[in-house]
C-alpha cells in the first residue's frame, strides 16, 4: 500500500500495553507480509484473534479446461443465471470463468450479504460494474460503487453487502496486487508521471465494531476452503495503523496517458500482480497526428492471453463482433487480433473515444471455468472473416 493511514485508538508506542476501559489488555495483531519484512499493518483487538471453536472442511470444487482448441472468444456475462438469484451473496455466488496458477477470475451478481470470509492465499481486486455495496472489513468498512476497484490485502476478514443491481468481477490471485512499480518513488509514493495519485484513493476512516460470538469465517487458502468458527467476532478492533489494508480506486479517476499516434497498453496499466497485470481503457482524446489511426493496430500477445471486460460506452474498434456492455474478450497468446473489419477507416478523424473496459494480461495462459462455459459466444472467432463453423 502506498501511504500510512491510522485510524481509531492506538497507543503511542507499538508493542506496548494498551488497555480497554475496564482495564483489560486489547490483544495486538500484526498482519505483515513478504516474512514481516515489507508492508504491515499493527490492528487492537477487543477479544483474542487466535480464539477458533471450530474448524471444517467445506467442498471446493473449481475446475478449469484448457482453451483448446485454441482462438479467440467472446463471452457474455449478463447472460450468466443463478439457480436461485434472490439468494446470491459475493463470495459462494461466485462464478469461475477463468483461471491459471496465478489468478482466478470470477463474476457474480450479488442479491445478499455474503458470510464473512478471507483470502489467505493472495490479495483480491474487486471490480464493481454495476450498482453499489458495502464491503465490511476488520479495518472498518467501505462504502463503493459502480466503476470501483477494491483491493482486499491477503488474509483480511471481510464481508459484501450489495446494494441494488450489484455486478462484480473479482480476481484471487495467489499474492499481492497493488500499484505498478514504475509508478512510486523508492519510499512508495506516487511520481509525477502515475496516472493516478494517493488523492484518488480511499481507505477505511473509522473501526467497525459488532458485537456476536461462535461467528463463522470462510477461509480460502493454499489447499481448499475450511469454515472456522470464533469465540467472538472478528469485527473487534478499536484502531489500527500501518500500511497494508483495503483500499479504493475508481476507475474514472485513471488519467488517460495520450499521443500523436496509438500508445500501447502499458501506458493502460493500473495494477500489477504475480505474472498479470490489470488496465484500465478510459474515455480519452485520442491520437492528433494528421495522419493517425485512432483504433488498434493488429496486434500478438505473444508472452501474454489479454482479457477485455466491457463495461461502458461505444468500442468502435469491435463494432460487428457481437461484444456489448458486460462482455468479455479472450485473446491467447499464439493469436493475432485486431480491430473488426471496417472499423480503422472509420475511425480515421476521430477525436475522441468514449469506451470504459477493465483488461487483465496474464503471463500463464487462462483456462477456462464452468462459468465462462455457460455464457459463450461461439461465433467470436470468426468475426474477422465472417465465415466459420458457428457463423453467423
């Protein structure tokens, strides 16, 4: 995380006694990463963190299958369905639509509160399409909407819940998300250059206290899915401060980094995790030299499967390819893929874009989930020729 936050009560000194009202000792939590020796956060606890009653081994079955044979694909979230859409909650309404041994990448449409869970075996990036929630952590809750990221750090406890008409993707990835390297200064602050800042972020601003015992957590980790039950709920801390903790950015607030010609996507980049990287298409003026191309040129990921989630405005550069708002894109590496036929001579002149999409680059290839399976558009690859087994 790139700054310092401190929020609620907190002794002047770390690791030094610090007393409830009643007299009693609050219990300290440090959540540290990278072997305590990066970025950490100090958290004061009413109760014992450490205080389990319970433990079970909870079904997890999350398959994928190779993208063979391999081409381009279209998928189409809006028109995933849910056996029962009043009871889907964030976290086991999740549907799998892609994965590899860095990240899986879910979507879900949220109708209730999800049971409290944590991640413990990497950070996850929420992002928020559609509608608004409120995502309760131990460090205090943050209240988000549509075009919203959420970072949720490794291992933080934290539950969704969805406002109207609330449609996520989420990625797990198996370490940590944050800001682009190239983007902070040696001490962690964003440079001149960043295409967005420390004023465009939000964190939790006050604890979030709830009272409860025998309360359940569903923990993700390195081997499954286990619920373990607590003596108290984890929602205790009276204040924390430190440097690792959820934290908001919408995607609004990304400044488009332009040119006289096309730029490539890096200039695009907004996080970066272990092997992938997420970007962020934003309306933008586009390229001013007379001669310019707006659109993409054809182009091969050749280290790298792109995926593009459409989630605003017009895409002149896939006009005729079937994809609208909610869709998704597939483009493995091994394939070269560019604008759709007619759309370079229509953009000529263009001077602005007005198209929001969120693209994660991975450098594993992404198999496929039951999800992306079930919302498949199989005329995709042969848009560019318009011809082809599925077509039209």
């Amino acid at each position: 995380m790139p700054y310092y936050r401190s929020v609620g009560e907190i002794p002047r000194k770390r690791h030094t006694q610090f007393r409830a009202p009643d007299g009693s000792l609050y219990a300290e939590e440090l959540m540290g990463v990278e072997g305590f020796s990066s970025d950490s956060a100090l958290l004061y606890h009413r109760h014992l963190p450490t205080a389990i009653v319970d433990a079970v081994q909870i079904e997890d079955a999350r398959q994928t299958s190779p993208n063979l044979p391999l081409k381009p694909r279209h998928f189409r979230s809006q028109d995933l369905k849910w056996e029962s859409p009043a009871e889907v909650d964030a976290v086991t309404g999740r549907r799998l639509l892609f994965g590899n041994a860095d990240v899986k990448i879910c979507f879900v449409a949220a109708t209730r509160p999800s049971p409290l869970y944590r991640n413990a075996a990497g950070d996850e990036l929420l992002y928020v399409q559609t509608g608004t929630a409120v995502v309760e952590t131990i460090y205090g809750s943050l209240t988000v909407g549509d075009g919203d990221y959420i970072v949720i750090p490794t291992s933080c406890t934290y539950r969704v819940v969805p406002g109207d008409d609330l449609r996520m993707l989420v990625l797990e990835a198996t370490g940590h998300i944050g800001p682009p390297k190239r983007y902070l200064s040696k001490k962690g602050q964003f440079l001149e250059h960043s295409p967005y800042c420390e004023r465009d972020l939000r964190g939790p601003t006050e604890p979030l206290l709830v009272d409860g015992t025998d309360v359940d957590v569903f923990v993700r980790h390195r081997a499954g899915v286990t619920r373990f039950t607590y003596a108290n709920h984890p929602f205790d801390v009276v204040g924390w401060d430190g440097a690792l903790y959820p934290w908001v950015f919408n995607i609004r607030d990304f400044e488009p980094i332009t040119g006289r010609v096309h730029q490539p996507p890096p200039v695009h980049q907004t996080f970066e995790g272990p092997n992938f990287v997420v970007c962020s298409f934003c309306p933008r003026k586009v390229d001013y030299h007379p001669l310019a191309v707006p659109v993409p040129y054809n182009h091969a990921n050749v280290d790298s499967d792109e995926l593009m989630f459409y989630v605003g405005g017009n895409y002149e550069a896939r006009k005729g390819s079937g994809i609208g708002l909610g869709s998704l894109s597939l483009h493995p590496s091994g394939v070269t893929h560019g604008p759709q036929p007619g759309a370079v001579e229509a953009s000529l002149g263009a001077e602005q874009f007005d198209e929001t999409a969120v693209m994660v680059d991975t450098f594993r290839p992404l198999e496929l989930g039951e999800g992306a399976e079930a919302c498949e558009d199989p005329r995709y690859a042969w848009s560019w020729a318009k011809r082809g087994p599925d077509w039209p």
